[in-house]
C-alpha cells in the first residue's frame, strides 16, 4: 500500500471519528470540565466572587470550544515544531 493511501485512510478516519458522534448524539450537551467545576464552587461555597473575569466572552458555547481548539492545535504545533528542530539538528551533527 501507498504512503498516500495510508494518509487517505487515516484521514477519512479522523473524519468519521469525528462526524459520527455528532450525528448519533444530536441533543447532547457537549460541556468541559470547566463548567461542571464552577457549577461545584457555587454549590459548596454560594457567595463566591471570581478574583479576575474573562477578558472577552464569546458568544457561544461553539465558538469557546473552536478557540479552545485552536489553542491547543497551535501549541501542539509549536512544541513538535521544536522537537522535529531538535531532531533535525542531532541528524545532522550526526
């Protein structure tokens, strides 16, 4: 088998991992652990007052998700860019 069909492959399983929960769960509430931690302070502690407040809300819940994503994506990013650097440079002293 190919390279680019192995790829081909691994990508349309990335993208069915993806798609079918969300086509078999339409009505779920897909919520981070963020949200749940601040529904528990509240309950164990009700006049709480965060220290800081967010700089910009977003609007949705999707969109917190998306930037969330994002984030992640470009820190992952940047942490193999630094370990393929570091290889790169030990193959070549090599």
């Amino acid at each position: 088998m190919k390279l680019w069909q192995k790829n081909a492959i691994l990508i349309a399983l990335v993208v069915v991992l993806a798609v079918v929960p969300l086509v078999l769960c339409r009505d779920a509430a897909f919520g981070g652990a963020d949200g749940q931690a601040e529904s528990v302070i509240y309950e164990l502690a009700p006049d709480y007052e965060p220290i800081f407040s967010p700089l910009m809300e977003p609007a949705s819940g999707e969109i917190e998700s998306l930037l969330f994503a994002l984030q992640a994506a470009i820190g992952s990013g940047v942490v193999f860019y630094c370990i393929g650097y570091m290889v790169g440079k030990n193959k070549k002293e090599r």
